[in-house]
C-alpha cells in the first residue's frame, strides 16, 4: 500500500482512499503512540483502532498500516531470524 502526501492545498488532489502521511503522523503522534502501540494486547489495539474508525473516519485509511506493522514486529521478534555472522 502506498502513502500519499496531501497538503492543505492538494487535499482535493488526493483520492479519498489512500493513506495520506499527515493523517498516519497525526494518528500516531495523537491517538496510537508508538509506545502505547508497543505496550498493549493486540486485541486490545484492534478494539482501540476499530474505536477510532468509528469515532474518527478520517483515520480508516491510516489504522490498518499501524495494525499491520505491530503485527509484523510482533512476530519478527517472537521468531528472530538467525544472525548471518554465526
């Protein structure tokens, strides 16, 4: 998936369903720090994203490249790949 810069002024330039990388900072700066992101349950930050879809549609785009990476670093450090220099 891609992200899309939107300025104030390109806004209307940007198609409504893409990601844009003002909405994703401010998602994750205001409503999904990356510290708390860390520190809860997944389902917990499923429930939490699901609230700020409902809440705030705007981020619709932007909660499941958040959920997505989580996972992913989730999983890389439940199975750690083995070092080349061993």
């Amino acid at each position: 998936m891609e992200l899309h810069y939107a300025s104030h002024t390109l806004e209307a330039n940007t198609p409504a369903a893409l990601p844009t990388m003002r909405d994703l900072a401010e998602l994750v700066r205001d409503h999904l720090p990356g510290p708390l992101v860390q520190l809860v349950p997944l389902p917990e930050l499923e429930r939490r994203c699901e609230e700020i879809n409902l809440t705030m549609p705007r981020f619709r785009e932007e909660t499941p490249l958040v959920l997505r990476y989580e996972r992913t670093r989730r999983q890389k450090l439940t199975n750690p790949q083995p070092s080349l220099a061993s």
